[in-house]
C-alpha cells in the first residue's frame, strides 16, 4: 500500500507539471560549496613515495581541435574549451535508476541542446536555458517497470538509442519522433558509434554488430569469445578510417574492417588470466590518436597498440578504469588511488605523478574513487565517488580547490558552450 501510495503521489506532481516546450525543469541555481578546511586537512605536508616529478611542470599548447565528430570516433575529449570558475549548480531530477553507474550512461549533445532520458526510459530534449524541447517515450508499461538505461549517439540528424534490455531504435533528433524500432538477442552495454549510413553496438554476448541506420536491419557482426562470468563495465569502441575497434568483458581488442565486415586481428591483453580476471576486470574506454590505441585497467596495466598490425607499442603500471585523455605527446589519467599520471604518448614512460587525493586521511581516501575527468586550459576537471568536483592545477599537478556538488557518486564531466555537467542515478547536473 506504501509503494502505491508513493506511485500515486509521484503522477499526481508529474500531472501538475507542463511538458509544454516552455516548461522549466530545472531546479534554481544555488551557489556550490567549497569544502570546508580544504587546506587544513594535513599540517604538514609529506612526501609520497609514488610521487615523481611533482615539480615538473606540463605545457598544453592550448589548441582546442574543433572537429568534435572526430575526437567522438575516437573517444578522445581531447582540451576542452572550458576554463570557468564553477560556482553555481541546478539539476533536473527523476526518481531514481537502480544499477545506474554500472551501465554509465553518457549525454548526448545536440547543437546547443542536451539528451537524456529518466528512470522509465523516457528521452528528453533540453535546450541552452534548461527548458524542455520534446519528451518522448517508446516503451510499454512493462518494460517501462524495467527502469531500462539508454545509450545514445547522433549525427545531427538521427538519434540512435541502445538499451539493456535488447531494444534499439532511430529517432528524428530534432522532433524525438520514431523512424524504426527493433529487438536483438541480447542486450547491450557499450557505446555506440556512427559511420556513414552504419552504427556499431556490442552485445552481452560479446558480439560486435553492424546496423543499417536507414532501416535498422543488421548488416554484419563479429562474435568473439563469451564468458559466464562478466563485469558490468560499458564497454567501448573507437572508429579509425575504415575500422572498428572494440574491447569485450574478458579484455580482448578486435579490429574488424568495416566494408567487409571481417576481423582483421584480435589481441588478448590478460593471458592465462581470463576466466579469474573475467568478472572482476574493468577497463577504461578505448582511446586513439589514429595511430595508436590507449586504455588502462583495474589490474594496474595500460597499453599501447599498434591500430594497424595490433602488435603492443607498450605497455605501463597504471591502476585505473576510466578514461584517458591525449592532449599532444601526453596522455593523461587518474588512477583509482587518486594520483594524477602524465605519460608520454610515444615512449609509455611516466614522466610525472602527482597525489590528488593526499588532502584527504587515509580512512576517507580509501572509499574515494575517481569517475573521470575533462582537461581545460590549464585545468583537470575531476569528479569522484562521493560527489566531488577537483579543479587541478595541469602544470603544478595540484589540487587548487574541491567542490561539493552531492554527497553520491557523480559521472565524469560533460562540457558544452559555458557549462559542466554530471549525471547521478536520480537526476543531471548543471555547473557554470
């Protein structure tokens, strides 16, 4: 009766409010909080044994690649034009979505307009002020009880929408209206990306799979080895001129040739390891400077393949699952222990590591985990576990201050025009 009385309760204030395109979801700004004695944690400061070069500071060239279809192919969010002080915050807000983080859905943008979608797989369109555009939702009451999680991807044109629960379907990304819909056999967690009239998803039985974009029919697929036991991490694809390359749950990369459909190589990265490591392994996003792929794991391994012979440029220790950023010779990354890691991108040596959690005592930092990270100017946006924001100093490698955004885990930063956003499992954030 509780439940009922809670689902009545919660139409009852979705009825009292206007889906017109007029209609403001969005909370008030509100000032964000600096974290009390951010400075005052440690009197004095020690010297970490992990750290090398602290001093050593990293010049940027600052020079923002406005090819942003590109840097999407190839996963790399690159230097991003943002460079504000964050001070204020408003969210949209929905009940909230169970397992949301293991899936960790993404926003998709839409010339100056953001897309996401609420806890019953409804999608919506917001534009530059916060205000609805359009809300569409194509699921049946059951499956809407599911709370399914999207994934998305756009070119400028359509809207590709995957789910876990094995549906897929186009959208007009300008009206929300449905073109096609369809079912596979399994369902999907990975990113998804576009080329041409194709798009390419991963399934949860490890198979990669080439649709039609104009019907939805599929075109192709490449099975690869399946495992019982698997992590719950997206999984993810870079696109570099006529291929596609992908990881899946027991840590092999594959290169297929997207015209014929063929695999052109495949390289296991945890050996003997696979059937202990299968359930347990994360690992980042795949990313490219077109001549090489980059990513990293929670076993403390970060690679270096050669895209076209998939041989091993190197290979590096580096703990961390989520993504890396290339910003000229540099690769960037956060480990899961919170140690900011500068690699060359040639060479795999590490040149410099800096602590970015040492504010914190040893009890608080273990529960802490970074969640992924954009790079500005001269800034790392980093956010974490417990619903931080970090603003780093690149060239010192120094945490310059620590805002509080929510007492949950947050996603990585998102960037567009003069904002940052994240998202959590009951609702999407706004920072500027």
């Amino acid at each position: 009766m509780i439940k009922i009385f809670y689902l009545f309760l919660f139409s009852l204030i979705l009825i009292s409010c206007s889906f017109n395109k007029n209609s403001k979801f969005w909370t008030s700004t509100k000032l964000i909080k600096l974290e009390k004695n951010f400075n005052e944690i440690f009197t004095e400061e020690k010297k970490l044994q992990n750290e090398l070069n602290p001093n050593l500071k990293i010049k940027l060239n600052n020079k923002i690649d406005n090819n942003t279809f590109l840097l999407k192919q190839l996963n790399n969010d690159g230097i991003v034009s943002f460079n504000s002080v964050i001070k204020k915050s408003s969210r949209y807000n929905f009940s909230k979505i169970k397992n949301f983080h293991q899936y960790e859905p993404e926003i998709s943008f839409y010339k100056k307009n953001l897309i996401f979608f609420d806890n019953k797989g409804s999608i919506l369109q917001f534009n530059q002020n916060s205000k609805l555009n359009w809300k569409k939702n194509y699921y049946s009451k059951s499956e809407k009880k599911l709370n399914p999680i999207l994934q998305f991807s756009n070119n400028d044109k359509y809207l590709i929408v995957i789910d876990n629960i094995a549906k897929y379907y186009l959208l007009d990304v300008e009206t929300g209206n449905l073109i096609w819909k369809k079912n596979n056999l399994a369902p999907f967690n990975s990113q998804v990306k576009i080329y041409k009239d194709m798009f390419f998803v991963i399934d949860f039985s490890n198979t990669l799979r080439c649709f039609s974009i104009k019907t939805g029919e599929e075109l192709w697929n490449i099975k690869t080895e399946n495992s019982l036991m698997r992590s719950q991490k997206k999984l993810s694809l870079v696109i570099v001129k006529d291929r596609v390359y992908f990881n899946n749950s027991i840590g092999d990369i594959t290169a297929v040739d997207i015209k014929k459909g063929e695999m052109i190589w495949q390289l296991p990265t945890q050996g003997t390891k696979v059937v202990e490591t299968a359930f347990s392994l994360e690992t980042s996003d795949i990313v490219s400077d077109n001549k090489s792929l980059f990513f990293s794991n929670n076993k403390n391994q970060f690679f270096s393949i050669d895209t076209e012979t998939g041989s091993f440029n190197w290979k590096n220790k580096v703990n961390s699952n989520i993504r890396p950023v290339i910003a000229g010779n540099f690769i960037f990354t956060v480990s899961l222990e919170g140690y900011l890691v500068v690699i060359d991108k040639i060479s795999g040596n590490i040149i410099k590591v800096t602590d970015i959690f040492k504010t914190f005592k040893p009890k608080k930092r273990s529960k802490i985990k970074p969640s992924g990270f954009l790079i500005g100017f001269d800034k790392m946006y980093l956010s974490t576990s417990n619903g931080r924001i970090f603003v780093i100093d690149l060239n010192l490698g120094k945490t310059i201050s620590v805002l509080k955004i929510d007492n949950e885990k947050i996603s990585r930063p998102f960037a567009m025009q003069n904002n940052l956003f994240v998202i959590k499992d009951n609702s999407v954030i706004r920072l500027n």
